[in-house]
C-alpha cells in the first residue's frame, strides 16, 4: 500500500465571475478530494476574476 501523501495547489484562470466557491468545488471532486476550494471575491461580494 501506497502511504505517500501528495498535496497540490493548483490556480484556475479564465473561469467566469458568475461561478462560486461551491461550484469550482463539485467541478473538481470528481478527479479526487478537494480540501478546499475558494473563488476570490472583493468586499461586495462578487468574484475579482483573474486579476485578483
């Protein structure tokens, strides 16, 4: 058995400012476990985009 441990992080760009934290999430669970998953926002709450 395999005990190794890998961590990744891993930056998404291009995605639309409409998608969530929660939606970038289920995005990627299907490839493994997702420990965490955050969309930036800015203080009103909407996503800064790429150029955060």
């Amino acid at each position: 058995m395999n005990t190794d441990v890998v961590a990744l992080a891993l930056i998404v760009d291009g995605l639309a400012l409409s998608v969530t934290s929660q939606e970038l999430r289920q995005l990627f669970t299907p490839f493994g476990p997702v420990v965490w998953a955050r969309v930036v926002v800015d203080r009103f709450g909407r996503s800064t985009g790429t150029w955060s």
